[in-house]
C-alpha cells in the first residue's frame, strides 16, 4: 500500500510477477496507480490496485484473484512494508496458511490488536514455496 513505491519497483525488476497492491486508503491506491502509468506500460500493465482490508483475506479460499490466469499464477509472494503490528501477524498467517513466500517489514508493534487475534485464531499450514521462475535469471540461482 502506501505511495507504491515498493510494488511499482517489485513490477519493474520482476517482469514475470504480476502485483496486486491492497491498501484501505483509496487516495493512496489512486495515487500509486497515478505513479505506476508514469513507468512504461508493460509495468502498469502487471500492476492491480485493490482497496480491501486485510480481514478480508482469512474469508477467501484462495490469495488469487478471479481474475487471475491459473496457468501464469502459480505462486504467491505476500510483501509488507510498514506493516503495523498485528498486520504483520495477519501477513504471516496467510503466509502459513496458503503456503506463500513473504516479507515484511514490521513497525508500529502494538497496533492492530485484532489483527493479531484473527491471525492466531485462523488455520496454518506448516510451508510455503516461491516459484523460482518468477525471479530474474540473475537472481534466480541465490
């Protein structure tokens, strides 16, 4: 979320990921998205602006979106930054709980208590995995 500073350059350096960026701020989504058409198409091409909360994401069956192509989507990366107590919580129960890579970066550690609720209330699964194919060739091998 936030100024989309973070998501438009995980767009940029990994052309194969598509990147949904959640944010319950509209103005900021809309100015990311603002941002992101600044870039050359193919980065805004792969880039979902989607206001949502958090919460909503423990209801669905899958972090994939409808829209998603299941043949080009084969794993989940789940990135933080900033993200403020229990949301970091609720980060790595999804993280857990559909098998996906993440990263965070936590702040703020005592608030969204409710999120550090649901996220110990919810169901785990103890791995993940992140489709190697989706790094570049440089990076792919470290």
């Amino acid at each position: 979320g936030g100024r989309g500073d973070l998501a438009i350059n995980l767009a940029r350096l990994l052309p194969k990921l598509t990147v949904h960026m959640m944010d319950v701020h509209r103005p900021s989504l809309l100015a990311a998205e603002a941002t992101a058409m600044e870039y050359e198409a193919a980065v805004s091409a792969r880039m979902r602006f989607v206001v949502q909360d958090v919460t909503a994401l423990f209801a669905a069956p899958s972090l994939l979106t409808p829209q998603s192509d299941a043949a080009n989507d084969k794993s989940v990366l789940l990135v933080g930054l900033h993200v403020c107590g229990g949301l970091t919580d609720a980060i790595l129960a999804l993280a857990r709980r559909h098998r996906a890579a993440f990263l965070c970066c936590p702040c703020c550690f005592l608030k969204h208590p409710h999120l550090r609720q649901l996220a110990h209330e919810s169901e785990a699964t103890p791995s993940f995995n992140l489709d190697s194919s989706l790094l570049p060739a440089s990076h792919a091998s470290h």
